[in-house]
C-alpha cells in the first residue's frame, strides 16, 4: 500500500475521476505509463553495464512489455461457443487470405492467419518473384501487404512488380531511356497509377532484427486494423539476430521461434523465403525434402 501512495492517495485518486464510463482508457493510461517506465528502468540498467547478454535480456523486455494489457483469457465456454458459432456459418471455399492462385486456394483454403508458412528453393529458382506475386495478389484483392527485404532495395522489388503488373521485360529496367518503346511507357504508367493504389509496403533495410519486424508489423495492423494482412520475409538467412547463439543452427532456431510466436500474436499468416542446401543437387531425384532446409531442424518445426 505505502509503495504506491499509501491509503489517503488512492482515496483521493477514486474520488478524482468522475465517471468509470472512460475505465479503459484510463487503464490504457496506466498500461503505458508502466511499459515505458519498465523498459526506461531495463534501458538504463544496460546503459549502466552493457554487455552482449545485456542486449539479449533488453530486446526480450522490450518485447514483453510491449505485450502488457493484451493478453485475453479465455474459457472452455468461450472457445466452444465460437465453433458453435461457426458451425453455422458458411465460410466459403476460402478460410484464409488469398492467394491468387486457383489450385493453391483449393489445396490450403488460403493462407491461414496465425500460420508460418516456408517457401524454399535453391537460389535463382524464382523465390522472391513468386511472394510478390502472393503479396500483389493479397493487396488487389483488399489487402495490405507488408514485404521486409533483406536482399533486394525498394526499388528493384517495384521494378518487379511493374515488371509483372503492365507486362514488361525486366532487364528493360535497367535503361529505360534507351530500351523501352512507346508501349512500354505507356503500360509502365499505367502500372504505376494501379501499383500506388496498393496497400503494399517495402521495408528494405539490409540489418533488420525480429524486432524490428514486430514493430513495423504492429504499426501497419494498426493503420489497417479492418483488412486482410499478409506479410513476407526475403529471406531467412539474412535476418539480423540479437546477441550471440551458439551456432547458426540455434540462431536460425531463434529466428523461426520467434516468427511463429509473431504470427500468432498478431493473428496474420507469416510467408518466409527460404535457402535450400546444395544436398538436392546431389541427389538423382531433385524434389526437394524438409531436410533440405539450410541451416536448421527447427525451421520445418515451427
């Protein structure tokens, strides 16, 4: 009692608000305050004593108190009541985002929201092609698209979808002054007017951690709260992890952990870009298999 004011403050703080009609809000307030002051205090005690166990324990703080005041409990009750709910609506053939692509929609039903999806394939086999294809599919369709690329920059990704947008050869890109025709620009503004009425954001900044994934994630789910959310990853290798594993196998484990728990706190499906070993190429039979995934076991697990 005395640590938060003792018994004549709290008497006073009750008698202070008017109304409990603004309850939330207030406790909204409260929630905020005590984030900023939690993480401010973690700050300082690295700021005081940084080391490289340091910066791990304030990445997983600032993460935690960034999940104060969302979590919800729910009962047995709850949870049967909203199949029972369910059972009576008809969903349609498509239970997920979709994924523009006919068959693909009636193997998965869509992308299923909370899911990790991998799209793997060895290097120059059409990987980031086919994900801006899904996430220009998604946005077309009413959704937002969030692609983080560690790869390629924001402006050879648009030149793709473009590309793919107004029918255009690719390497024309490279000088346009001197290799598109009349048509050529005339699709290539049209593609522009339909690509800028998109709801697809780039974030390709080469060094981006998980968290800074987390946080652009949660302003777009912000600014778009009512529409279909899909977000892609290019690619897995080349995410910034914090602080030191023990090896590449556990840092990529850490990684793909932490994407799955992204996916189901933020309830939207997760596609990310993956490298294959070379083991394919050495085999007679080249379809590739779940051991193929480079660099860990865990990835086929979360």
């Amino acid at each position: 009692m005395n640590e938060v004011g003792g018994f004549e403050y709290l008497t006073n703080l009750a008698s202070a608000v008017p109304s409990t009609h603004s309850f939330e809000t207030y406790e909204t307030l409260i929630y905020e305050a005590f984030r900023l002051r939690d993480v401010q205090s973690a700050a300082l005690a690295f700021a005081s004593s940084p080391t490289d166990e340091g910066i791990t324990e304030l990445y997983q703080k600032t993460i935690e108190a960034q999940e104060v005041g969302v979590k919800e409990t729910r009962t047995k009750m709850d949870v049967l009541t909203e199949i029972f709910m369910s059972m009576e609506e008809d969903h349609g053939d498509l239970t997920g985002v979709n994924t523009g692509l006919a068959d693909l929609n009636a193997m998965t039903g869509g992308w299923q929201k909370s899911d990790l999806i991998i799209v793997a394939a060895r290097p120059s086999m059409g990987k980031t092609a086919f994900a801006l294809n899904l996430g220009y599919n998604n946005a077309l369709n009413g959704g937002v698209t969030d692609v983080f690329s560690l790869e390629m920059s924001d402006t050879q990704l648009t030149h793709r979808m473009l590309s793919s947008i107004g029918s255009i050869e690719g390497t024309k890109w490279r000088n346009p002054k001197r290799y598109f025709s009349e048509d050529d620009y005339d699709r290539a503004n049209k593609a522009m007017g339909e690509y800028e009425k998109l709801d697809i954001y780039i974030h390709d900044h080469p060094t981006q951690t998980v968290a800074d994934i987390r946080s652009k994630i949660r302003k777009t789910k912000k600014d778009h709260p009512d529409q279909d959310h899909l977000v892609i990853i290019d690619y897995l290798q080349l995410i910034t992890p914090i602080g030191k594993a023990e090896s590449k196998n556990h840092e990529v484990g850490e990684i793909t952990r932490e994407l799955k728990n992204m996916a189901r706190s933020f309830n939207v499906p997760i596609i990310l870009l993956s490298q294959l070993s070379r083991g394919v190429e050495a085999r007679n039979d080249k379809r590739p298999m779940m051991s193929d995934l480079r660099d860990s076991g865990s990835i086929e697990q979360d």
